[in-house]
C-alpha cells in the first residue's frame, strides 16, 4: 500500500520540511520564465532576433549560476549560498519590475540570470547532509514535488497576472523568492559538513575534481542522454499533438499538466515504497521506460494514445530522477557535495538548450513515425550504463557520502549474492 505523501514528509526533519515549504512559495511565483518571450515581444517591442539573444544571455548565465552554485555551496556554505540566491534574485526581479527602459531592464535581465541559480546546488546538498542515505531519494522526491506543484499553480496564476500587468509578474516573482529568502535566514542553519565529518582516507578525494572522476561522468552522460530525451515533451512532442494529430494547443497544455499532477499526487509515496529496492536498477527501469514512451509517441495520432505517452513518461521519471540524484550525493565526498550536485543538475539546463537545436531539424526531416523510435538510442544504453554502475559503483565500500544505513543491497531488484 502506497503511504500518503503528507505522512511521508512528516517523516522528513523539519529544517527539510521548511527546505520544501520554501521552494513550493518560491516556484509558486515564478513567473518571469514562461511569460518573458511573451513581455520582450510585447511589452518591449524588440524583435524577435534581439529577444532570442537576450534570451540566450539569459538561459547561459543561468547555467553559470548552477555551476558557480556548487562552488560557492562547497567553500562559502549551504545557508549563506541560498541567501545570497534568494535575496539576490529577489531584489533583481522586484527591480525588474520597476523599470520602463530595455536599456536598464536588459543587463537586470542577464544579472538574474547569473544570481537566480545558485541556490538550486545548495538546496540539494542540504538535503545530502541532513538525510541518511536510505531516504534521500525521498528527500529529493519531496523538494520535486514541491517545485512541480508551485510551478504548475504560479503558470496558471501567471496568465491572468501577465493580461493585468507584465510588472506584476516580476514583482510576484521577487516577492515570493524574498519570501522564501526569510524562511532560510530565520529557520534553516548551516548544515555543511565539519572537517570531523570527512574521514582521513576520504579527505584526499574530497579535494579532488568532479571531472577526473570516472564513475561521475559516466553518471553525468546518463543525465544528459536522459534529460535530451525527457525535453522532447516541451519541443517536439507539441508539434506532433497540433501539427501531425490536428488538435488544439489547449490539449497540448492539458496533457502536459498531467505530468505534473502526476509527480505532485504520487513521486513522494512511490519513491518511499521503493526504497527497499536497488536504487540504480529502479533509475534504469525509469530510463527504459522514458526511452519507451516517447519512441512510442508517433504509433497513433489520438489524444488517449498521447496521454498513455505522458502518464508513462512521468512514471519513468518518478523512478529515475530521485534514484540518481540519492547515487550522486552518495557517491561524493561530503566536502564536494555541492560541485557534485551542481554538474549533475547542469546537465539538464544543457541538455533544454541542445534538444531543440539537434531534435526540431531531424524530426522535420524524417517525420514523426521515423523520429521519434530514436528516443531509444538514448534510453537503452542509458539504461544498461546504470545497471553496470549498479555493480560496480554502488557499493557502500565505495560510497564516499553515504550515511546512516547505506543504500539496499538485496530485495527483489538485486542479485542473490550481492
């Protein structure tokens, strides 16, 4: 029987709970990313080549901003980190908001950018110190759930504030980033690892790059693979609801939806009752499942066919993401948590910039029925990839992170003799 996902996150300590409470207020206001094409074109009168390079300088200082978060997560601290995020970003968005002239609201703009990220690396990394290893996975399903339900609400408050006044929207936004800013600075301390946490035989590698480790590559071209697949929801797979099948945008926007609903009514209870499997298998079963929805995609042209697609990817991403992220900040040293968690999650802002650039060209060269089985050329050797870092990484002789009572080593999912 599947918990509830509020008894699941009562389970979770409440400097956690706060962590959660916080990011749901603070994608509830996020409205400046759905809406900014629409006030640049709009709102700004700029062409559309001007706003697709401001959009660009904004999109690559985001990536910055995740990278540069892990560092400073790492050397400055989660706490200070996310302050500097939050109130940051904050104050950029109000002043967003306030000003009339492209020429003041551009380089703000591209500043956001570089600001608005950092916390993301911080907030994942004190999820890491706070849990022991067998319920990180559900920590990280709990912090999902709450950006997907809070971004799911704000996109739909976003429309009818957007029709009102495009000031509002940035205002909202800094207003809810403040006030997750004051949850942080009044209730959640520093949680970073002490020198006392880092064994001798693990301070070597603590210090080492994330880059020259093998293990974590080969995770990080999982996540990419996967995560240049997982995109095709937002780029290729409308064109092939309205254009191929003839239906509406609305139906599209319907659709979608589902995911997110989904992730909010079952990530957290699924994640939980999984835990006694082997997290690496669970993540490579999401990946193939991924893999098979979307190869799928273009077998019928009716709306129920499309939403056995969505259902069928959200439930590949249920059982992925949490499993790896719980991998990744057990296999790191504690000391380089926040690099770690930082280049993971990078690969999913490169990879929303690549799909469109790779996928659109080639699914309007070969059509919806021949394009989208490719999705499985992804998927499958994803999948098998992390079933050989079931073996040979995740082990807790070698789990540099790890706490408490380590990740499973029997039940269903594993070998007999592991």
């Amino acid at each position: 029987m599947m918990p509830h996902p509020l008894r699941v996150l009562r389970t979770l300590p409440a400097p956690v709970r706060l962590l959660v409470a916080g990011s749901f207020v603070n994608k509830l206001g996020t409205f400046i990313i759905p809406y900014l094409t629409l006030v640049l074109r709009k709102d700004f009168q700029l062409e559309d080549a001007a706003a697709a390079r401001l959009l660009l300088a904004y999109g690559g200082g985001s990536l910055v901003s995740i990278v540069v978060g892990g560092v400073l997560t790492d050397h400055l601290g989660r706490r200070l980190t996310l302050l500097l995020s939050l109130l940051g970003s904050g104050v950029i968005a109000v002043s967003l908001g306030c000003v009339s002239s492209i020429r003041v609201f551009a380089p703000l703009l591209v500043l956001l950018g570089f600001v608005a990220d950092l916390y993301r690396p911080a907030a994942s990394a004190i999820i890491g110190d706070l849990l022991p290893s067998a319920q990180r996975a559900t920590g990280f399903a709990a912090l999902r759930t709450a950006v997907n339900l809070g971004f799911a609400v704000g996109m739909s408050l976003g429309g009818f504030i957007e029709d009102w006044s495009w000031r509002l929207l940035f205002i909202g936004d800094g207003a809810t980033t403040l006030l997750y800013g004051a949850v942080v600075y009044l209730f959640i301390g520093e949680t970073r690892p002490g020198e006392g946490a880092v064994s001798a035989a693990n301070r070597g590698s603590a210090s080492a790059s994330p880059w020259r480790d093998a293990v974590f590559l080969q995770v990080l071209l999982v996540s990419l693979c996967f995560s240049l697949m997982f995109f095709s929801h937002l780029t290729e797979l409308p064109l092939t609801i309205t254009l191929t099948a003839g239906y509406p945008a609305r139906l599209y926007g319907l659709l979608v939806a589902v995911n997110g609903l989904l992730i909010a009514l079952f990530e957290m209870s699924v994640v939980e009752r999984l835990r006694p499997f082997r997290r690496l298998r669970v993540a490579a079963l999401g990946t193939f499942l991924t893999g098979l929805a979307f190869s799928s995609a273009g077998v019928s042209r009716h709306w129920t066919w499309f939403l056995l697609v969505v259902v069928a990817y959200t439930a590949g991403e249920i059982l992925t993401t949490p499993q790896k992220m719980a991998f990744v900040t057990d296999w790191a040293p504690p000391e380089s948590r926040g690099r770690y968690l930082s280049f993971y999650q990078a690969t999913w802002s490169i990879a929303m910039g690549l799909n469109p650039i790779l996928f659109l060209p080639l699914r309007t060269r070969l059509g919806d029925t021949a394009f989208w089985p490719l999705m499985m050329l992804l998927a499958a050797p994803s999948a098998l990839l992390l079933l050989r870092l079931d073996r040979v990484a995740d082990r807790p002789e070698r789990l540099r992170g790890a706490t408490g009572e380590g990740p499973p080593l029997g039940t269903a999912l594993s070998d007999p003799g592991a």
